[in-house]
C-alpha cells in the first residue's frame, strides 16, 4: 500500500468512528395533528407549545394531552402563496411572544415583525414592531424566522419577496436579515446607522429566502439556512454588515436551464457561504441542538427539509466550519418544516402534514 492510500485508508476509518461515536438510538412519536401547515413552533413552559399554522391560525398543543386549543387575537394574516403566518418564539424573559407574519400595506404585503402577550387562549397587546419596506407584486419570499442574542435584540430574516435585484439594494429591507432591540428600536451599533440610502435595521444582506436563524449563545454567532435556486441552498455565519452575495454569486442554476445564476460562485467583498446543498434539500428551519437527551449531538446544527423530506443534522468544528453530515428520518417521508427542544433535550418538529413528532431517546 502506497504512503498516499495508506492516508485515505486512515482517514475513511477516522471517519467512520467519529459516524458511529455520533450515532443515536431514538424513536419517533406523533404529538398531535393540526389543520393547516404548523410554520412556527416554540415551547412557552415545559409542557405546552404554540403552534402558527401558516394559513392564519395560532394554537397551544398541549404536550402531554396531544389536545389543541385555537387562540384568539391574531391580526388579519394575508396568507397566500408563501405568506402567511409565520414563525413564532418565545421572548426572553417569557412575557412577549414574537412572531412575523405578512401583512397588507398599500404598497402590497410585507413581512413584519410583531409581538403579543398570552392570556389563558387570547393575544392580547399585539404590537407590529417593524412593518417592512419588502413590498412586491409576487408571492414569493417572505422569510422568516427569529432569533435573539440575548443581549436585548431580535433579529429576523426577509427573502428577496422574488425580485433578485431586492437583495443588494439596502434602500429596502428585502433579502435581508434585519436587527432591533426587544421594543423594536434601531440599535446604535447597527451597521447603516445614519447612512444615507441604507436603512438603520439591516444587519446582513444579500439573501435569498432566509428559511432558519439561530443565534449561538455560547460562541456569540448568528447561523442562517436559506434557499437557493435550483441547486445552491447555503448555511451562512452571519456577521455583521457584511453582504452575502445573492443574486450575483450563487451555487445554484436557473430553474428554466442549466445555466449558472450570477457572476459565479465567489466574488471579493461578498461572504462564502459555510456549507452549500447540491441538490437542494429545500431548508424549512434551523435550531442548535443543546438539551442532554442525545448528548453525542450536542452543539449539532439541526435543519428541517421539505424537498428532500427529512431532518439534516450537522457536525460543527470548534472553528465554525461544517465538517459533517447526516439524514435522518428520510423513510418518513414528510415535508420537515420547524424545529425546537424541549427543557430534557427531547427534539420536537412540525411536518407540511399538519404533524408535530418527536424523537426521544430510544431506552
């Protein structure tokens, strides 16, 4: 055997240890069965979740009943196409719940960004924090998930709403990830502050269709999931102010031909993408797994796949690069839209179906 094979021979084997020391027995379990497709999912105590349905409706699955109870108190939600209502998280301090949903505006729907109390089964003190400047004439690409860093600040994310050039325009909020405090103010360290023709929110832009946010508390990092085109899904580390390249690099092709979108794959002055799927798995969602049921994942990436139909789980190195991969679930086929955990590390998440499963340790 040659010096090289002799190192390919012992890299397949390093490999495969590190593939069986992450393995992990579970079982999959049905919670409830919801009407509609459940988009946001977040735990409000230990034993109940909220639940938006993206045609409009709110409800509290009640863990160990598998009852729903509708909640009352939502605004008018204009779901169509790809909006509707959308994610949903508990604040810190658990007396806000935030949410983002697409609203009518006389330019056209928008993404916002809103927050309300939970008394009993009714929203009460609804408040849209930031109605955005993301208006189309499409349906398309509205985003949107949440985040906080702990620090007195929400981020959330906008897609291009399906006019490209949205994304490197930062006179509008589209193809964004945006940045406020709790209240919904601008913070003063945001990157555009008073610069003239860049709104003050921004805190990234570039993007396609942000589909999963999270932000890492323990390393102080933002991650994002977004949807390519045909082919070209991409895991971003967000840092601030920088731009992320969509629609002039991509990985992905035009959906009419094999042709390649944008200038290329890279560009000076435009952030590379920390890991690409081709083909795409189409992301619904992204969470960082922390609880104690499976500790062989802890600090694993986990995101939810529609196309590909199924829970994509992810090793990451001590220097934030992707340096592993796995697919679970994939004889389930459902479409695999959000993701949470609940207070022992048990792995909730909601399917197209109207299902919310979850895997438990298999003892």
């Amino acid at each position: 055997m040659s010096r090289r094979s002799a190192q390919i021979f012992v890299l397949i084997i390093i490999t495969w240890l590190s593939n069986l020391s992450n393995a992990a027995e579970f079982k999959v379990e049905q919670v409830a069965q919801l009407p509609g497709i459940p988009w946001g999912i977040d735990f409000i105590d230990q034993n109940n979740l909220i639940v938006n349905i993206r045609s409009g409706n709110a409800f509290i699955v009640h863990i160990s009943q598998g009852k729903i109870t509708r909640l009352s108190g939502l605004p008018d939600i204009q779901a169509t196409a790809q909006g509707g209502l959308l994610d949903v998280a508990l604040g810190p301090g658990q007396e806000w719940i935030y949410f983002t949903y697409s609203k009518s505006t006389t330019q056209g729907k928008v993404t916002t960004l809103s927050r309300a109390k939970l008394k009993e089964t009714h929203l009460t003190d609804w408040q849209d924090l930031l109605v955005t400047d993301s208006a189309t004439d499409t349906g398309r690409h509205f985003g949107s998930r949440i985040a906080f860093d702990g620090q007195g600040h929400v981020f959330f994310g906008i897609g291009d709403r399906g006019v490209r050039d949205n994304a490197q325009d930062l006179n509008n909020h589209a193809g964004s990830i945006i940045r406020l405090t709790l209240d919904g103010e601008i913070p003063a360290d945001n990157p555009f502050v008073n610069q003239k023709g860049k709104l003050a929110e921004i805190w990234s832009y570039g993007h396609r269709n942000p589909q999963g946010l999270l932000f890492d508390s323990k390393n102080q990092i933002l991650w994002e999931i977004e949807h390519g085109p045909r082919g070209g899904d991409e895991i971003n580390l967000i840092i601030k102010g920088r731009n992320y390249g969509w629609p002039v690099v991509s990985h992905g092709k035009e959906y009419w031909g094999p042709v390649s979108v944008g200038e290329g794959t890279e560009k000076q002055g435009m952030e590379p993408p920390r890991k690409v799927y081709i083909p795409s798995i189409a992301p619904g969602s992204l969470m960082l797994y922390q609880g104690e049921a499976f500790p062989q994942w802890r600090g694993n990436l986990f995101a939810g796949a529609l196309k590909l139909q199924h829970i994509n789980r992810l090793t990451v190195s001590d220097d934030n690069k992707i340096i592993d991969e796995e697919r679970l679930l994939e004889n389930l086929n459902e479409r695999i839209r959000a993701l949470t955990e609940d207070h022992q590390g048990w792995i909730y998440f909601s399917t197209d179906s109207g299902k919310i499963m979850r895997l438990r340790p298999d003892k």
